[in-house]
C-alpha cells in the first residue's frame, strides 16, 4: 500500500491530489478506474490502517487532541462570545474526518441544494446531488441468517450492491431513545416521512457484519489499492502548488505541487490537473501559501500575488451545538455511552463487541430532528422582523455575493426551513459542569445549521506546518445567539413531558446549563461560553461568480487558473440543514464526472 517517497518524488503524474481525506479518496478511486490515467494522492497524516480507534464506532471525541488523527486547530478568539477560543478538530489521517466522525448520515432539505444552484451554479442542484449520493452510498441491515439484505431507506428498500460505502441503522437501541421519540412527538413534532423535516432515526456508516465504521479508506481506497496507476504517500504535508504562466490561456498553470516527507521538501509534478481536496480549513491555507488570495493577506507576508482573488478564505460558514444534560433516574437498565469511564465497564463492552454481541459499539446517535424556529418558540416571528430590519439596514455594507445568499436564508426563515436541530444524545455531553463518577445521563443536544454570521480563515506565517487564523465570527449576527437561546428554553420543557420524566425521575436534576441559569441574560451567556463546532464548515473556496466573490466555477476550476480544481466541502456557498458528511461523497463523485467529461473534450 505505502509507496517509497521514490516513486513520487520527482515524478509526473497526470494527476496530483492534495489530501486523502473523505472527498480525495473517493475522487481518486474514481479516476484510478481509467487505467490511462495515473493519480498521486499526497495525505499530511498517517495510514491507521485497522486501527481499533477508527473502526470501533462509539467512540466520540476519542480522537480529539491526538496529533496521529487530527490537525489540533482552535478559532481566534470569539469577540462576540466571551473572548472564547473554540477547539475545531478535524481529520488528518487516510480518510481524513469520515475516520474521526460521529458516523451520522443525514440529507439536507431539497431546497438547500436547490439553493446552491440559484446563485449560480447550474447543474448543482437537487437532482444531481442526489444522483452522486446514491453513487456513493449502499444501504444494508442483517437479516435473520446473518446477511446482508436491502436496506430501508426514506424511499423504501434499496438493493445493496448499489454503492461502495456501507450504511446500516444501529443495531442496538435502548428504550430511553424510544421514550425520547415519544416525547417529541407529545410534543407536537411530527415523524419525518421524508427527512430531514421532522423527528427520525439517523443511518450510520456502520458495517453491521464486521461492526465496524466505513469511511473513505475501506470503502474507495482499499478495495482499489492495488491498482498501478494510484499511489498514496501519507505523513505527506503540502506546502504549495508549483505555478506557472500558461501563454496560451492567459491563466496561471499548476506545474505540481511541493511538499514535505519526513522533514524534507520534494515535489510531485503533475501533467493534466492539481486538484485540492484538503478541507475547508487547509485547502485555502494551501491557495493562499502558494499566492492565490487577498492581496491584503498575502503581501504583508512577501507572498507574491499570482492571482488576487478577493473570495479565498472568505464566506466561512459553520454549524454550533450546545446541549441541556440531565442525571438519569437511578436503577434503569439502559446503557449510556458514560460507563465507558469505568475501565470495568468498557472492558465488558469490548469484550462484547469482540465476541459479536449486541453492546455500546454497535449502538449509535439515532434520535434526530429537524424543525423551523417556529417550532421551538413563539418569539420566532419577532425575531425575523429584527433581522430582515438589520440586513436592510446595513446591505451596502456586505461583501459581494453576501447579500443574496441573505435573501435566500430570510426566504428560508419565512417559508419554515427545518434549521434548528435535536439530538438525542445518550449520555453526558454538555458544559461547563462536569459528570459524576458512577451516574448515567441524557443529553439533548441542539444545533443551529442557518448561522447568518460568516467568518475566515487566512494564512498570517509562511509556515504550511502552521494553522491559519480561524474566525468564525460566531454570533457577530446577533440572530444566531438568539435563536439559541429560544431553543435551550425549548429544550429544558422536555423533562416535564411524558414519557420523558420517566427517564429523569419525577424531580429531573439537570447538569448543564443548571438551576441557577435562568434570565435570557443568563442563557447568552451560557450558550456563548458551551457552544462546539460540529465539525461543518464550509464556504471557504466558494463555487460562486467571481464577481460575487467566488473562488470556483461551477467546474469546480478556480478562477485565473488553468488546472487547479477544488474538490471539498469549502466549495458550497451557503449552508445546509445536514450534517454534510454525504454532501461531500456527493461533491467528489459529481467531480469525477466532470473531470472525466473534461478528458474527452481534450
């Protein structure tokens, strides 16, 4: 599997991509299938090949922090909540952030994607996106004699050798999920028949036979290792792209790319394309270290400006997540993912999962809503009329291109968009007060995937081994925080519905926020400091015109380039109601094909 740096140093290909991340490994084992064509993929972590950590599901956050997983990255300082800086872990290893994940796989609303296409970007809606899932994905559950049979998806039954990336629904499921659901849906909130609108249990790429995670590793890039035209160099980080000026275009070229293995600079030349599909946080770090960006950012640093291209780094958008955590009643039988803190108590799970037992690891996070503002609170009217008023007010104000994806996110608020989310979550998980030793707790957490904020992320070293600056501007819109804060008063209601006070006792001693949080002052403040990323960002390298302020074409080219493609999540330029792991196996497939398409226009 591990090429010598000799077989890619000083080497062309036609091929180079820049990460071997969910997007890179797909997008290669696409083209690889061109036995003509030769790929180089260039990843800055390790293999963890079979590597307990990644396989075993259940093991949320267990990752975090760990310098062979992920790149150990935190936002600036948060000026509008609390001068905080918040931890954003994101994969470095073969298989970038589908190793590291919490393993859900969850669509967003046809609108959203719709609403890519309607700022500008033909061929990028609905129906192509779900052509390019379906593409990637394979639905499966066991069946009585132990085999895989179809799946049950939204659509009904799907055959399951439709795709190469397995997804099942948890195997285990304990009855506090099910009183969960019961609740939410005494409380007036109705089954998703077509999700994400509504409550329903949340798919996993989870391999029901080996009870282990799938992710872009075992699903494109093992079965496919062997092919002599693809070859992988991890512990590979990229420094820059190698530019050129192309006469005959007008436009720069990418020669190749240089990068450092083992402490040393080499560089893999490529014939055709360069394709970045390093994420939303690296890939424009690379553009910018190689000198396409702002000339603000670039000059002060003696970068020379190959292309000025105003939108690199810019329209930076993310989903947050807080959550409300209560102390379990004492005496239920249901398991929750804190026992795995007694070394006993996870040892018996192991032993378990090893023997091919129902236990913790092939459990999931299953219980997921989606709903509009309105559902959650009566002021959510109020705070529309606030909002659509401050956007009028300051529009001449906004960047190029802010302004329409507004009118598309006010539209979104008017018509109802399931924005705000809920998650069952089955144990402690909240802030800032501490679980105690030997208890079991419930933690509903909620997200907010509409955020009007938008931030950066720009290079301020020359250093490719240094994180850029990450800003995500949380709550510069005020409407993100209060939002939040109608949505935790939603929250804290659930404990005093049936059947869900039969989960927490008739007395539900909550942990977080706590007793003492009472006053909407006193929530902003809460929610400020116990936010966390859920790992989404996007919109860094936008497929927008580029007089609004785009950095890619619908092709997926960036703009005053010959050969340099973005294939990643940092090219959607507003987000969606999902979590986006699908949307990015999405993204690389829809790339394969134009890509090949573009081949026989040559």
């Amino acid at each position: 599997m591990k090429p010598s740096i000799d077989e890619i140093s000083g080497k062309t290909f036609d091929f180079v991509i820049i990460g071997g991340g969910t997007a890179g490994l797909t997008l290669a084992s696409r083209l690889s299938e061109d036995p003509s064509l030769t790929i180089a993929l260039l990843e800055a972590g390790p293999a963890n090949l079979d590597d307990p950590l990644i396989l075993r599901t259940s093991q949320y956050g267990a990752h975090f922090g760990k310098e062979g997983y992920e790149w150990g990255q935190s936002t600036t300082p948060q000026v509008h909540a609390n001068g905080k800086s918040f931890y954003w872990p994101r994969g470095r290893t073969l298989g970038g952030s589908s190793a590291i994940n919490f393993l859900c796989w969850t669509k967003p609303p046809l609108q959203d994607i719709d609403d890519i296409e309607r700022l500008g970007n033909p061929g990028w809606g609905w129906e192509s996106y779900e052509k390019y899932l379906k593409r990637a994905e394979r639905f499966v559950h066991l069946g009585d004699d132990g085999q895989l049979v179809p799946g049950l998806t939204a659509n009904g039954p799907r055959p399951p050798e439709q795709g190469p990336l397995v997804i099942s629904y948890p195997q285990t499921l304990e009855n506090f999920e099910k009183k969960a659901y019961q609740t939410l849906k005494n409380l007036g909130i109705p089954d998703a028949p077509a999700p994400p609108a509504g409550t329903y249990a949340c798919a996993h790429t989870f391999d029901p036979i080996s009870q282990t995670r799938t992710y872009s590793t075992t699903a494109y890039y093992l079965p496919v290792a062997h092919r002599k035209n693809l070859r992988v160099l991890v512990s590979a980080t990229v420094s820059k792209i190698v530019l050129n000026h192309d006469a005959e275009s007008g436009n720069v070229l990418a020669t190749g790319v240089e990068f450092i293995h083992e402490g040393k600079k080499h560089i893999v030349h490529a014939s055709k394309e360069v394709i970045l599909s390093a994420g939303s946080l690296k890939s424009p770090q690379i553009l910018e270290l190689s000198g396409i960006g702002r000339k603000d950012v670039l000059e002060p640093l003696g970068i020379p400006v190959v292309v000025d291209l105003p939108g690199v780094g810019e329209n930076l958008q993310e989903h947050v997540f807080t959550g409300v955590s209560w102390e379990m009643r004492e005496g239920l039988p249901d398991l929750t993912l804190d026992i795995l803190r007694d070394p006993e108590q996870l040892a018996q799970q192991i032993k378990a999962y090893e023997s091919k037992q129902p236990s913790l690891f092939t459990s999931g996070i299953s219980g997921f809503t989606f709903q509009p503002l309105t559902t959650y609170t009566p002021r959510a009217q109020d705070l529309y009329d606030e909002l659509s008023t401050k956007i009028t007010e300051n529009m001449d104000k906004y960047p190029p291109g802010l302004r329409e994806q507004y009118d598309i996110q006010l539209e979104r608020l008017e018509k109802g968009a399931p924005a705000f989310e809920l998650i069952s979550f089955p144990g402690f998980f909240s802030y800032p007060n501490p679980p105690e030793a030997g208890k079991k707790y419930v933690t509903m957490l909620f997200a907010s995937n509409h955020m009007f904020s938008r931030g950066n992320a720009h290079i301020t070293s020359t250093d490719p081994l240094a994180s850029a600056a990450l800003d995500p501007h949380y709550f510069e819109q005020d409407f993100d925080l209060k939002s939040l804060v109608e949505v935790t008063k939603f929250v804290r209601k659930i404990v005093g519905v049936k059947p869900y006070d039969e989960i927490v006792g008739d007395v539900a001693k909550e942990i977080n926020p706590g007793p003492g949080i009472q006053s909407d002052e006193q929530l902003a403040d809460w929610v400020k400091s116990s936010i966390g990323s859920t790992y989404h960002t996007l919109g860094t390298l936008s497929m927008l015109p580029k007089d609004k302020n785009g950095v890619v074409d619908p092709t997926l080219k960036v703009y005053g380039t010959k050969n340099i493609r973005v294939v990643d999540l940092s090219i959607i330029p507003l987000h969606i109601a999902a979590h986006t792991l699908g949307t990015v196996y999405s993204i690389a497939e829809h790339a394969a094909d134009i890509i090949k398409e573009s081949l026989t226009r040559t």
